[in-house]
C-alpha cells in the first residue's frame, strides 16, 4: 500500500498546495488554504524583507498549521529573505528560478524543507541531487514564469517520475478535482494550483483582475517574452503591444524597456488591465465564480472521490 | 449509466483510435489496429487517390472490423478521395485542416460516420454545428500540424467537453493506459494515439525515424514554422536550419522556400534523419520500444484497468 507522500511529508490532509504567486498570494491566502487542509504558501517574490517578515508572522497567527514560503533564487535581497524564514521558523520552503544548490542545504540544515520548482527532467534530476525534499513539475500550460521546454502538464509529470525518486507535485493546468486526479493518475503524489487561488476570496490579487480571470476562454492566454524569461499572461492591451514589437523585430533591448518595472504589480495587484502584466494559467477559462480556499478545497476534493467512484460503475469507464 | 459513446458510435472494443498520420498509417498499422479492438485510420493526406483506393482494398481485405480514413480537407485532390471513400464504403471519416461544413454533408448523406479534428472550443463549436458525429480535440504536445491557440490536452478537454454536446476524443500526449485514463477523466469518451502507433510494428514510418522517436527525450520536440503552419517535430538538423532562418529574421517566403516539398516523405518515409521533417508529439520521450499494435493495445487497456483499481485501494488516492 502506498501511502501518499506529499501529506506524509507535509503533515496536511490534502495534498493540496497553493502556488506562491507574485502580487496574489499572503499570509491571507496561505493561511486560509492552510487551516482548510491543503498547503498555503507566502509567495516572497513580491515582498520586500520587512513585507514577508510581517506576513509570516500575520500567517502564524492565522493557522496553526503548516505553511511554506516560496522564495525565487533570483530574488536580489535573498539573504535577508532566508534569515527570516529561517528566524522565524518556516517549516517549509518552495524555490523557484535558480540554482536549488544555492539554498537548499542551508534551508535543510535549519530543519526547514525543502521543495524545488522544475520545468523538465534535467531539472528535476539536478534539484533532487542537491537535496530537496520533492519537486514541482510545471507544464506549459501554467501562468506566469515558464520553462523553455514548453513541456506540457501531459507529458512532463510521466517523465520526471520516470527520472526521479523523491515525491512530485503537479503543477500547470490544474484547477479542480477532476485535474486533481489526472495529474495523480500519471504519478503525481500531489498537485498545485495557482491559477484557482488567484481567483480565490482571499487572494490578493485586485477584484479587476479577478473578474478578467472569470470571464477569460480557452485561447486567452499567450506565452510571450521568451527571449527575456517565457511568461504566460492574459492577451490584453500590454501583450498586444509586446506583439506589435515582435513584428517589428525588435531587439531584446526594447522587449525589456516596454516591458519595465512592476507591470506584473499594475495589473495584478492594482487592477490596470490596460498596461499591466496579468499573469494566469491556460486553466483561466475553466474558472467561473469566485470561492473562499475553504469552498475551493471542499469542492476539489468532493469531485475528487466521486470520480474515483464513477471510474468503476459507469460503463464509459468499463468496456 | 453512461454508457461509452465513442465505443457504441463506431462499433469497436476499446476507445483506442490511432491517428492517421502521413507517411506512417497505411492499411498494415490501420487494419492490425482494427483487429486488436480499436480504430485503426489510413492517413490519406501523403496518398495519391490511386494509392488510397489501394489501401482501403487491402484494409478490407485484412480486417472486417470498423476502420476509418483520415481526410485532411486543404488536400490538393479532395474530390477523388471522398469518391474513393465513397465508392468503396468507407465507414468512417476523420477530417482535419479545414472547413467541416464543406464535405460533412456529403459524406453523412452517404451513411458515413463523421469526426472532425479541432485544436479550439471556436472549432468544436463550428464542427458539431457541421453535423460531425464527434470531434478529436487535440492538445499542443501533439505531433505533426497543431493548432494555433496552443492549449494543452489538459486544459482543452475540459473545455471542449463543456461547450459540445456530441462525443469527444482526446488527442495530443496520449500514449499508454495511464494518460488514456487521465483524458477520460476529464471529460473525454476516447482517445487517439499518434505517437505510440507510429514506433509500432505494422507503421510505415523508416526504421531509422521510428529508432529515433524510441531514444527521443523530454524536450527534444519543437513546434516551429507558426507562420506557415504549425508543426511539432523532433529537434533535428533541418529543426536548426529553420532556427537559424528565425534567428536571421527570415521573411515567410525564405521559411517557405527552405521546407520546401516533401519533407515529411524525406524524414519519415525514407529516414532521412538530417534533413526530413520528423513530427512527433511530446510524449516520443515516453516510448522506449517498438511492438506490434496488438501488444500496444493489450498493455494500454492492462494499465487501463489496473489504474482504475489501484486508485480506489491505494493509500496514495485515500487520504
């Protein structure tokens, strides 16, 4: 009997983890997901060192339960970053967007885990030889900051599975008990989800954006700016103007001066739907209303178990 | 109950449906699909009419079980090959690339069962409205010609089930029972299998290219040439001279000039590995080695049938 290795590892009831997303995700969000039984996460990439220090704390007094950090490697005051999860006794430790031996046994040495966000199997073999705890395997259906491989939820969950030892999350695509079970189905233990808490109660993200979240369809959503770093985003006025620039050939130069400083902050986090960078996943278009993490978390896992029930009586499963 | 639509429209065992893919399904891999309880496809898009007539005889004479002719509807001499397939009763037709309002009609007024290709929810939508029996709906890690939205498997079949009401087939990144599975979880009533059937036995695909997809790994296809058409191939030398033309900014007529006529026959066919156009899905990373169609789908439908037990006994699913 197998036994599922995200809860173990963790100590949650479902493995259930919210994305550490630039902009939407707080101590509001990752304590909310957290005391529901998944795992809540403080995403740091937008936060200044005093910024996260108050959300940890705001967070600790929200939940009991375990929740995690999400720390880009490329993060510019990292040290400050990591005295404070560290100093404050985060259990857990999500790293993207770099090297995972930079952190990961200083992280692990302080009793902390560690968990190492890939894009393909390379990657995959590299973080979990540096140590860490699990991976994230992310498709390329998932919004913001994207691999180069264009690898899809589909087909890299198999392959890194097929490659690594440690315990592996989905992530990219996944919005609901349904994709739930699917990534699981391909050898996933457990799943994250960003693009589903953004458009989440206590998400952070501007009610603007929210709102553009639910009404986006299948097709709205556009990797672009892969010569900088390959971001996926809703096809507004902003993107068309990167558009524009592409059919002018434009040097990576220009790329970089109209795309700036915080557009991923105008658009997500003050709403400006016009010229801001409004991350999301292809999974957008499946999203209709906008739920607590508590009705998300319930929903996910009530669709979940009927699934794995209809599998072995209705005969669309048994021919 | 459900009962499973696509198994009861085309009067098959499985929801197994292998592509019709150039080069690759002629009536050997068609008709030993057939036998083995899927749907096996002659791909009539690198056919010249005589030579499809051929194939459907030989089909005939291999199989007396369903099959069915893959008609790309932008092909040169339509006309001759729906006489074919009509002449020689054909009971089912795949069309791709293009309008399905041109020749669904036709073909169903002549007791054809119809399916139409679609790679977005605006196409599925245009196709049941055609009066197609079904649509494939196919996903960005497929091989050879993709869409233009880029929406993975995972992300369009959820939404293609939601806005159709006519059976759906989930393409793109399919390969063995466990993704079948997954795809079926998410909406979808059966699957089509590229990739897999063409590293099979009775495929026409050149030894070479086939020993090729075999070593295939994660990240080693690429979709390219998106101002012509769309097309996901293996990263090899003519993938790099095409990369070499974008880094020089090359205009379309240049890209058009250097594809050229006959490079799928060329990489395919004759397993020229250097300058043939290799298209392959995602999921080549996942085959490790050629069987015939027969083994292919007995171990499709053994894992098929273990997943669906495992997920209601296992501790991994049950928390």
């Amino acid at each position: 009997m197998k036994e599922n290795r995200i809860v173990k590892l963790f100590g949650i009831k479902y493995p259930i983890i919210q994305a550490g997303m630039v902009w939407c995700s707080g101590w509001k969000l990752a304590s909310a997901v957290s005391s529901s039984g998944g795992l809540g996460i403080i995403g740091s990439g937008s936060m200044y060192p005093d910024v996260l220090k108050k959300h940890i704390l705001k967070c600790k007094k929200a939940t009991n339960l375990p929740f995690a950090v999400n720390l880009p490697l490329l993060y510019p005051n990292i040290e400050e970053h990591v005295s404070t999860i560290i100093e404050h006794k985060v259990p857990i430790v999500f790293t993207s967007a770099g090297n995972p031996n930079t952190w990961t046994k200083e992280l692990k040495s302080n009793n902390i885990k560690v968990v190492h966000v890939v894009s393909s199997v390379k990657f995959a073999l590299k973080a979990e030889l540096s140590g860490v705890d699990a991976v994230v395997a992310e498709g390329f259906e998932a919004g913001g900051h994207n691999g180069r491989e264009e690898t899809t939820t589909l087909c890299l969950v198999p392959d890194v599975v097929n490659a690594i030892n440690i315990p592996l999350i989905a992530a990219g695509g996944i919005v609901d008990g349904k994709s739930m079970l699917s990534a699981m189905i391909l050898g996933a233990d457990g799943v994250q989800m960003g693009t589903r808490f953004v458009a989440c109660k206590e998400s952070s993200a501007h009610d603007s954006f929210k709102n553009m979240v639910l009404k986006a369809k299948e097709g709205d959503t556009k990797l672009t700016l892969k010569e900088l770093t390959p971001v996926r985003m809703l096809n507004n006025n902003f993107y068309r103007e990167i558009v524009q620039l592409y059919q002018e050939n434009a040097s990576k130069e220009k790329l970089l001066k109209k795309l700036g400083k915080g557009r991923a902050k105008k658009g997500m986090y003050e709403g400006d739907l016009i010229n801001g960078e409004l991350e999301i996943g292809q999974a957008s278009s499946q999203i209709r209303e906008v739920y607590s993490a508590a009705q998300i978390i319930k929903d996910i896992m009530n669709e979940f178990k009927k699934l794995k029930q209809q599998i072995n009586i209705e005969s669309k499963f048994n021919f």
